[in-house]
C-alpha cells in the first residue's frame, strides 16, 4: 500500500509541475474565415451574445475558466463574458509559478498605471510626472506559484511592483482581472504605495 502511494505521488508531479496558470493569453483558432468567435452573458451556448472576437485574434486575456474548464472568462469593452475555450489555443510558457507576462497595470485614487514593454516599465499618474525604469529583476516569490515581482531602477528612483494571481477589481467597470498589484514607487519625498489590478493585454 505504502509503495502504491509513492508511485501515485511520483505520477502526479509533473502534472503539478506544469499547472496552467490563470489568467493567461490565448489565439483563436478552428473559427472559419468569415465567422467570429462569440462572447457571451454567461458560460452556455445559449446566452446572450455580448461581443465577438475575429477569427484570427491573438493575444486574448482568458481571466479563469468556468468550474468544468469548457469556457474561459474574458473582457470585452467595459464588461466581461464568456467565450468557448474550444476555440481557443494557450500561448506557450504560461504555467503556475512562472512569471506572468504583465502587459499593463493600474489603480485609482490617485488614478496611476505603468505598462511594461520589454525590459522597460513606463508610469504614468494624473498627480505624477511620467516616468521609466528599467526592469532588473522580475520572478516568482520563493516557494510561492501564485506571488510575483517586478523591480525597476531609473533617474529618479526605484519601483517595485508585487503582483498576486486574485480576483481583483478596478472599481470603476464591471471588467475583471486575475492580477492584483501593490506598487511601491520611490520619489523625492519618499515612498509611495499604491494598489490596483493587472492585465495581460492592454
């Protein structure tokens, strides 16, 4: 019996290993030329459709799945809704515990975001002065899959972002988001800390 469990055990490590994470990019696929892939009110063929994505997109922001994993939860405008993930292939590299690929993060009260292109985070806030950091450091927390930072050095001081994979809100649109962020921005009079969500897409 013993033997059995470690051998069970043994068997479930690469799955474990190689988790999807959420949220996550995908491309449509297996959608003819002349037809759309429909986003819908709620996980079921027969919602209300809301929206379309054409049938060569790419880079679409899936949020989560729905509990059996046969849709995926996206944003269209200001709201959110439901496309089938049979149309729908992951971008290579996105597994539990890897570094998201953060495309664009933000929060209000005071209205702020940075978005992250290359190796460079640029931010931007209505009470700030734009400004870019290059990104030196960027990984996973130790011994954490869920729990991420970013770390940027410029001219006028540091940034430093940790991102965690929850729901998160902007509390202005009925948008959602997987990628919460705390954002600790150095300045001439000292430290800032921000919070907001993040995106996978701009």
């Amino acid at each position: 019996m013993r033997l059995l469990a470690v051998l069970l055990c043994l068997w479930a490590l690469p799955a474990t290993a190689t988790q999807d994470a959420w949220p996550a990019l995908y491309d449509v696929s297996g959608v003819a030329e002349n037809d759309a892939l429909n986003i819908r009110q709620a996980p079921d063929a027969a919602a209300p459709i809301i929206g379309s994505l054409a049938p060569d997109a790419e880079g679409i922001e899936v949020v989560r799945p729905d509990d059996h994993h046969g849709w995926g939860l996206v944003n269209s405008g200001e709201g959110r809704g439901w496309v089938s993930l049979r149309y729908l292939t992951r971008q290579p590299g996105q597994w539990a515990g890897a570094m998201p690929p953060v495309a664009r993060c933000g929060g209000t009260e005071p209205f702020w975001s940075f978005d992250v292109t290359g190796e460079t985070l640029s931010y931007d806030a209505l009470a700030d002065s734009p400004r870019d950091f290059r990104i030196t450091q960027s990984g996973a927390a130790q011994g954490r899959r869920d729990s991420f930072h970013l770390i940027g050095v410029g001219p006028q001081g540091a940034a430093i972002a940790t991102l965690t994979t929850r729901a998160c809100s902007d509390g202005m649109s009925d948008r959602a988001y997987g990628l919460s962020v705390d954002l600790l921005l150095q300045g001439n009079d000292g430290w800032q800390h921000q919070t907001g969500c993040c995106s996978l897409s701009r």
